[in-house]
C-alpha cells in the first residue's frame, strides 16, 4: 500500500529471517529421533512441503485480489493466519527431557567448529547439500523464464512448478527408509544421477514434455540428493555440537543457494536455457569427486 520497494524488500528479507528457523526444523526432528530413524525423520519433515505444494498455488490463486487493488497483497496477508497456525501447533511440542539432559552434560566434550568441519565425512556431505540444492534453485529459478521465452503459456510454467515441486517433496515419504536400507551415500548418488538426467533431457529439446521431465527429475534429484546429504551432516556432530554445526552449515548452504538465483537469472539472459543446465555437469562431477574422496579415506581408515 506504500509503493515502496525497499518497504518490500525488507519484507521479503522478514520472511527470509523466518525461513531459516523453519529452516532447522529437519535438523530438530533429527537430534529428536532414534539413531536408525533420523534419516527418516528428516525425510517426514521434508514431506510436509507436499501440503505446500498442493495449497500453496491456490492459496495464492484465491487471496491475490483480496485486497485489491493492491495485486497479491492479500496473499502476502495469508502468511499470518498460516504462521498462527504453525505457531500453535508447535506449543504442543515436547522435546524429550533425555534428550536436553544428554546434550547439557556433553557440553564441555564439544570439539572446535574447525575440526567438525574439516571431517571428510561432513565436507562431502557439505558438497553435496550446497550441490543438490543450489542446482536446484538455479535450474528452477531459470525454467519458468525459459518456458515462457520458447512460446509456452504461463499456465504452462506453473503447472510444470508444480510438477516440481511435488516431486520435491511427494517421495520424502520413502527416502528415509530408502535411506536407512541402502545408506545415505548410495541414494545421495542417486539423486546426483537424477540431476543428471535433468540436465540431459532439458538439453534434448524445447517442448513441454521435456521441460515438464527435466523439472520433475529435478525435483527428484534434489529430494535424494539434500535428504541423503543432510542425514550424513547429522551423523557428523556430537549433540553437543549441533547448534554451531548446523548453523555453519546452513549459513553455507543458503548463502550458496540466495547466489545461485541471482546467478542463474544473469546466466539465462547473457547465454539462454542452454547455458543453465550446461552448468549442471561440472557442479555434479565436484560432488561426486566429494563422494568418492571420502570412499577413499574410509577405505584406508579401515
């Protein structure tokens, strides 16, 4: 209602504060939860992203005039009454008692940040979340505007957003199981492979159908590839390390995704669509350089 775009933007960086601690939830539910099931509590929280994916479009689609004339004012509103809810359900939250008792008497064995994160195990794995997700934002953030440059409608573009991210979030529902039987390494490279074969299809050609694949094995890589990734991040720290782990970690990886759509808008209007997903190859090889260095020190560990 102001016409302010730096009211707007500190708006956004508002929401972005609220994100992160959204954010850490994966994390919580993984310092929460049993050994053997922590890969897929970090996979049950992720999958709560199917609901955004269903109500999040029509959210947006029914309260963008409510406020009219002020376009999708009313949506930005939304988030209120949505964060009340979240806020309510989260005060019947009880963390586990042990569990804070554990985390208090273990506090003075924390080890220095510099030695968590120069592990091999959490380099790899910081490779790979960086990796998995910022492909991710990058390819997606271009996609849309690509669809709408090679003459398709915008309705088009949105479906195919949606197709992506249901298949972000739709197999969260298994990954953690799928995690627990093979080992995060194997389905982490699997995701990889899947964002390969993103790449691979978008290059192939410009119709609907391969815009709408690519973006759906995006979605599918990205889901492997970060849940795989995080859970080996989970399994690197000491609970008494957890907050200073994660929030390097995270600080990290965001910083990393935020330039990645920046980038990823300049790279599509100074070289096109192509150029994007060329990207993807060599951003995939250093993850899988990541991988395989850390299969090597395991091997002469043993």
């Amino acid at each position: 209602f102001q016409a302010s775009f730096w009211l707007f933007a500190f708006g956004l960086c508002v929401i972005g504060v609220g994100g992160a601690f959204v954010q850490q939830f994966r994390f919580a539910a993984a310092d929460n939860a049993p050994p053997q099931f922590k890969a897929r509590a970090i996979s049950f929280v992720l999958a709560g992203g199917i609901v955004t994916a269903i109500l999040g479009p029509q959210i947006v689609i029914y309260t963008r005039e409510l406020l009219a004339p002020v376009m999708f004012a009313g949506s930005f509103a939304s988030i209120l009454p949505l964060a009340a809810v979240g806020a309510l359900i989260l005060s019947f939250l009880r963390v586990s008692s042990t569990t804070n008792t554990v985390t208090e008497t273990a506090a003075s064995d924390g080890r220095p940040l510099a030695e968590i994160v120069t592990q091999p195990r959490f380099v790899a794995a910081l490779f790979c979340t960086v990796g998995s997700y910022a492909l991710m934002s990058f390819v997606m953030t271009g996609a849309p505007l690509a669809m709408v440059g090679c003459g398709l409608s915008e309705d088009d573009a949105t479906l195919g957003i949606s197709w992506h991210v249901m298949a972000m979030f739709g197999p969260s529902f298994f990954t953690g199981s799928l995690i627990h039987r093979f080992g995060a390494e194997r389905i982490l490279a699997t995701g990889l492979v899947l964002l390969i074969g993103c790449a691979t299809v978008a290059l192939s050609g410009l119709h609907l159908w391969q815009f709408w694949t690519a973006l759906i094995l995006l979605g599918l890589g990205w889901n492997f590839g970060f849940i795989g990734a995080t859970a080996m991040v989970a399994a690197s720290y000491r609970p008494s390390e957890k907050s200073k782990v994660q929030g390097f970690h995270d600080f990290v990886l965001f910083g990393s995704v935020a330039f990645s759509s920046l980038m990823s808008g300049a790279i599509y209007n100074a070289w096109g669509w192509t150029m994007l997903n060329w990207v993807v190859f060599p951003v995939v090889a250093l993850c899988f350089v990541a991988l395989g260095t850390l299969r090597m020190v395991g091997s002469r560990e043993r």
